[in-house]
C-alpha cells in the first residue's frame, strides 16, 4: 500500500515502488522475525483498489491519521519534519521467531506485532500507532533519554499525542489488550494512572512524585513513571475546560506541549525542567492567562515545582575548569611507527616508543598514563614519571589479542576490544580488579525489543564520569524494501555506576537513530570541558566525502568544524575547547596533523586550517596538570594524601598518607587480570604515615594497590619497570 496523495510526497525524488519519496507506505512481513536473517517485506497489492487484509488497512490508516495530525495540528512536515516517508510493517514477529506482543519504532519505521497472551493484533489501535510515531517527532527534536525522568518524559509525549490523534477518549490501547491482563479494560489511562490496580501490578501507573517508581527496572520507570506526567497533562486539559469545552482545551494543551518539546526541552530534561518548559511554551502562546495558571496548577497538583517541591532537576553540566597543566599533542608518524608528543610551548618532540601501534592511543586526563595496542596485538602503556618527566613503556597484557584500548578520564577503568571483531566492549576496573563483557546492540523504544545487528565496535571514548563509554561500531540494519546495508554508527554505553561502585547496566543510547543511507559516523571523542559536547568523522559514502563534525548531544546542535575532506580526521580538542585538530593530506599525499579555530559553541570553525605537524596522524591534545572531573568516588574519608614513590618503580617504593585516626589498613596488589599479587597489613597512626615496599620480585607491568579498611578503599597504579 502507498499513498501518494500527500504534500509531503516527491514523485521526482521517488524510487518506485520500493523507496517512496515522503510517502506513506505499508509493507508485509509475512510472519518473518524482524532481527534475523530471513525478515522479508513484501508489498501489499490489489488490482482493483479493494483491500480485503484488514490488518494492512489499519496500519496505513493510522499512518495517514498520524501524518495528518502533525501536519493540521502543528504544520509539521511529516513525523521527521523533512517530509520523510512513514512506514509501517505489519505481520511482524519477534526476534525469537514468536508471536510479537508488542509493536514499536526503530527510528525508521513503525512495526506491528499481532499479539500473543497481552494483545491482538496492535496495528488496529490508532492511539498505539499514534504513539509509537511520536517516538519519532520526539527523537527527531529533543531526543529525550530514553532512562528515568528524562525517559518518563519521553514515553508521556508519546502519549500525549497518541491520545491527541485518537481523541476519543483518555485511555491507550483500549481496542487491542486481552482483559485477562489489563483488567481496566486499557494499558495505560492518562486520566488514571493508577488504572485500577495497585503498584504491585504491571498496569498500575503513579500519579503523583510522593508515588514515583525509584527503582532500575523499565530503564528506570519510564513507563511507570509516565503517569506522573501524563495526568498533569490531563489536569491542564480538565482545568481548562472550566471556562471553555473539553475539546478546545485539548487544542491549547497539544499546542503548548508541542511547543515546550520542540523549543525547550533538551536530551536530559527532568520532570522539573518540563514544568518549566510548559510553563514558557504556555507564555509564548497565552501570556499570562488562565492558559499560564493551568500549567501551575496541573503540576502542582502532581507535586512536580510549586508548592509541592520537584523530584529532579536537570543533569546539565557546566563545564569542567580547564587542566593547568604543561600542554601537549600526543601522535605517531604517518606509517604508524613510534609514538611520540609534540610540547606546544616549545615545539620540541621527544619519541617514546619505536612500537607499531594499531590503534590511537588513548591518554588519562592528567597525561600521565597512556594505553594502546601494538601491531601484535599486545597492549602497552606508557607512564609519566615526575622525577625523570620522562615516559617509560610497558608491556601491560601479552596476550595477542587485542584491536583499541580506551582509559577512561580518571584512569579508573579500561575498556577494550577484542581482536576478534565480535559484538562486545570489555571493560575492567582496576579497583574492583575484574572484568565485565557488554553486549552491543541497537535499541528502540520499546521495552526488550531491539532491531538491526550490531557486527563490531572500533573506536573508544570514556565520558568525563567514567560511566559511559561513547563508541562507533558497524550495524547492519532492514530497510523498509526488506534489502539491508551496513553503516557506522555512534552509540553510548553504560558501563558504570559511580554511586553504587559496580559495573553498569549495559543500555545503549545512539547518537543518530535515522542516519540518510549511504552516511556513516565514527571516531568519535568528547571535548576536554564539556561533558555534553563531542566531535567525530561523517562519510558521505555517495559522495565519497568525509568531514568533520561536532554536537551538543544535550541540545541536539550539530556544526560543521571541515567538509569535503578525503580521509577520516580522528578529531580532537584541544585542552581550552577552542581548537580542533585533526589528520589531512597535503598536496604531497603527505600526511599531517592540522587545527582549526573554533566558535565559541565549539561546534564551528572560526577561520582557515593549519598545518601543525607533518608526517605525522592520530594526534591528542592533552595536558600534564591534575583538575576535578566531578567524578563520584567512594573513598576512604580519614586517609588523604596517598603518594606512592618512586612510579614508576624498580625495586622499593614508599606509601605515605595522612590519617585522622588510627586504623588497621589493607595493603593489596593485583595485576590486569585481578589475580592477587601482594597482601599486607598496616597499622597506621592519627597524622603522617610511611610504610616502604619491596617489588624486586614482581614482573614487568602495570598494577593497582588498592588500600583498605572497614569502610571503605583507596586505590591508585603502580608501574614496575
């Protein structure tokens, strides 16, 4: 089925019939799983304009239904603002090949389960498909994060705008739940989130903070969470109608919630920073107006700001201080061999290591640890030692196994790849002394249900926390015409959880869910100060064309730093945010690490590119000072000043600390593999202490002490040369 009839439709820009140009299109699955190797579409035909499949005929409807929503209701052009087409596939099975209870969007098309136990056949609700769209009206603007509060928002809007395209009544899913499972008869109610259970049962919703899911179940309590902020919307719309009808309500609250989503809210935005947007959307529209006072009432009756305090607060960082330390360019030459750092000072470049190398190095913040993998595979290290201010290289793992390495900010963590291009990011902590496998995949914004195959990940970046790491990986994705193709993404990975000391949950967030084909991104790095700002390549592949590019994936903002490149940059800020360099070519066909000025949003170049350093690719600016990274440690609150002398190490080291009491401590060392090397006692005073060390017999590498007590460890890394 495609209907062509549309504004948004390009005949001339069409690729008929399997790739319609802003058309809205229904497609067959014919009971195929949508993740495996043989999902199929087909399309569905009549030859005299008589539609006998009534599954197929509710799915385009509601297609249509959404498009004219969005276009009547907020003169939006399509569910992208593009005039994108609007897919919808239906027969659709999960990715176990078993009935799919479930329907959802995967950031290019809507696909339809036909029920199993909880649901019949989902393409024939009209408020389901109208929220499953949203999700792309609201990733295509403020991509909401799809975890707690901020994930909360984004399940509401889609409610909010399925209810608004199916204005019936208030309740979701009515037309396709078993009663067996949702008794109320809806799988969700926006005029009673509670929806006649209680908090025990999977249908029950909150609808007020002083109820709100705290756990880690659902992402967080998206789903269950969504009730809080559903039933403000309800009471804006019920306070409104005092003075004017139902339906006339309904129109100010749509409006006003569109305009707070597409002008105010941002990726991290919490229930506090919604009632702010509505607040001013509500302004923009109304004044100050009874229209301004409902929006005050609603959420105060939710207990969101007001009177009734809020629950959030949103997560957005100002950025870091800048390090103060000595500056540096981190680089090897153009063939890969040695590597080497340029001082920005005085321009004088000193090697480090003769290794080839077969990845980018990877720096801690404050310079003075740096990981790699060798051209065998092994992964190395260099360390800084203050005495020599000099670099000393060490073998870390032997193993031949390795294809990139990343260190996170603090030097807490590692996170590797395997040789093997497999699926997975390993992580160790050096703390815990352990490791933690994490599988890749593609999410949407359905609960367990993901799409498109994640093959390998290449390039690694920690966030400034040390929680995430930022990555770009290939992915193999179905397009609409049954066909598929590879593209390199960018996706971000919770690796940990700073507040409770343990490895992460594993969820993935994507940077771009709707990439155009033929487009792929990588490389990508986060800026030195802003948690919030990152830089990474883009490949025209039609084009064949590379640029570099740089986002606030807070906001959403995108600029463009260098276009019309032909090689990949591997991008990277300098320590002020001020500057980007990157690799390029000159005329010669030699290869040179180039800078770049930029605007004072760090996603723009400001003048022309320079060449900084010839012969020479893979460049980091960083900086040898130490500064606060707003990191989340769990210390030991009576030991301070732990300093570890010489480190590098040969044959003694001194441990000096200052305690506020006396204490029996634990003295442990374990190599990368957590395997215990070493354990003493320490019996330490109130004030200064000093203990020394003999590690004649430990083996070339790098290692973690870890000192401890009852209440909790310090730990820091030892190299032994």
């Amino acid at each position: 089925m495609l209907d062509g009839s549309r504004p948004m439709f390009n005949l001339a820009g069409s690729k008929l019939p399997d790739e319609p140009a802003g058309g809205i299109l229904t497609l067959d699955a014919k009971n195929t799983a949508f993740n495996e190797n043989d999902f199929r579409v087909d399309h569905v035909t009549s030859t005299n304009n008589t539609w006998s499949n009534p599954t197929a005929v509710s799915a385009h409807y509601n297609g249509g239904k959404a498009y004219e929503y969005f276009a009547n209701t907020h003169a939006r052009n399509s569910i992208d603002g593009k005039g994108g087409s609007i897919v919808s596939i239906i027969n659709v099975r999960d990715e176990n090949g078993a009935k799919m209870d479930n329907a959802f969007w995967n950031g290019e098309a809507m696909f339809y389960g036909n029920g199993d136990q909880a649901f019949t056949s989902l393409a024939k609700a009209l408020d389901v498909a109208g929220h499953e769209m949203s999700h792309g009206v609201i990733q295509n603007t403020a991509n909401l994060t799809y975890q707690g509060e901020s994930g909360a928002i984004n399940e509401s809007f889609a409610d909010i705008f399925g209810a608004m395209i199916d204005r019936d009544d208030w309740k979701m899913g009515e037309d396709v739940v078993v009663r067996t499972y949702f008794p109320s008869g809806a799988l969700r109610d926006l005029s009673n989130p509670n929806n006649g259970g209680n908090s025990s049962q999977q249908y029950w919703q909150p609808k007020h903070v002083s109820e709100q899911y705290k756990g880690s179940a659902d992402n967080g309590g998206v789903h269950i969470n969504s009730g809080i902020t559903n039933y403000a919307f309800y009471l804006f719309v019920q306070e409104l109608a005092k003075t004017r009808t139902e339906e006339a309500s309904k129109v100010i609250a749509e409006k006003v919630y569109y305009r707070a989503l597409t002008n105010y809210l941002s990726r991290s935005s919490q229930f506090k920073d919604l009632r702010v947007a509505v607040e001013s959307a509500a302004t923009d529209l109304h004044g100050n107006t009874d229209v301004l006072a409902a929006v005050k009432k609603a959420f105060d009756n939710v207990g969101i700001g007001g009177s009734g305090g809020s629950t959030g607060g949103t997560n957005y960082q100002k950025d870091l201080s800048v390090n103060p330390g000595k500056e540096f360019i981190l680089c090897t030459d153009n063939n890969q061999e040695g590597i080497y750092t340029y001082e920005i000072s005085t321009g004088n470049i000193v090697q480090h290591s003769t290794r080839t190398i077969k990845s980018k190095p990877s720096v801690v913040d404050n310079g003075t640890e740096i990981y790699y993998v060798g051209s065998d595979l092994k992964l190395y290290g260099l360390f800084y030692s203050a005495t020599t201010k000099t670099y000393s290289e060490t073998l870390i793992d032997a193993d031949p196994i390795y294809r990139n390495a990343a260190i996170s900010k603090d030097g807490k963590r590692l996170a590797l790849l395997s040789n093997e291009e497999d699926n997975f990011i390993y992580i160790y902590d050096f703390a815990l002394q352990s490791f933690h496998d994490f599988k890749l995949y593609n999410p949407t914004y359905s609960q367990g249900v993901n799409a498109g195959n994640v093959k390998y990940a290449d390039f690694l970046d920690f966030d400034h926390s040390g929680q995430y790491v930022m990555y770009d990986a290939l992915s193999e994705i179905t397009k609409s015409t049954g066909t598929t193709y590879e593209f390199w993404d960018i996706g971000f990975l919770n690796v940990f959880k700073n507040s409770s000391n343990q490895f992460g949950d594993g969820k993935v967030e994507k940077l771009f869910s709707d990439l155009p084909e033929n487009s792929s991104v990588g490389n990508p790095v986060f800026s030195k100060n802003s948690p919030y700002i990152i830089t990474f390549d883009f490949l025209d592949e039609a084009q064949s064309k590379f640029s570099v590019l740089a986002a606030n994936i807070e906001t959403g903002d995108l600029g463009q730093v260098k276009i019309d490149r032909n090689q990949t940059g591997y991008p990277n800020y300098n320590v002020k945010d001020n500057v980007m360099l990157y690799d390029g070519t000159d005329s010669n066909n030699s290869e040179n690490i180039y800078t770049i000025a930029l605007s004072s949003n760090k996603l723009n170049a400001s003048g022309s590119e320079s060449s900084l350093l010839r012969g020479a690719k893979w460049g980091t600016w960083f900086a040898l000072g130490n500064r606060s990274l707003n990191v989340n440690t769990k210390n030991i609150e009576f030991v301070k000043n732990l300093i570890c002398y010489p480190n590098p190490v040969s044959e003694e080291i001194l441990l000096s600390l200052e305690s506020i009491k006396t204490e029996k401590l634990q003295i442990e060392l374990y190599n990368t593999l957590g395997q215990k090397m070493l354990h003493e006692s320490w019996n330490v005073n109130a004030g200064k202490n000093s203990k020394s060390m003999n590690l004649t017999k430990l083996a070339t590498g790098t290692y973690e002490l870890v000192i401890s007590s009852n209440t909790g460890s310090n730990s820091t890394r030892i190299v032994k040369n």
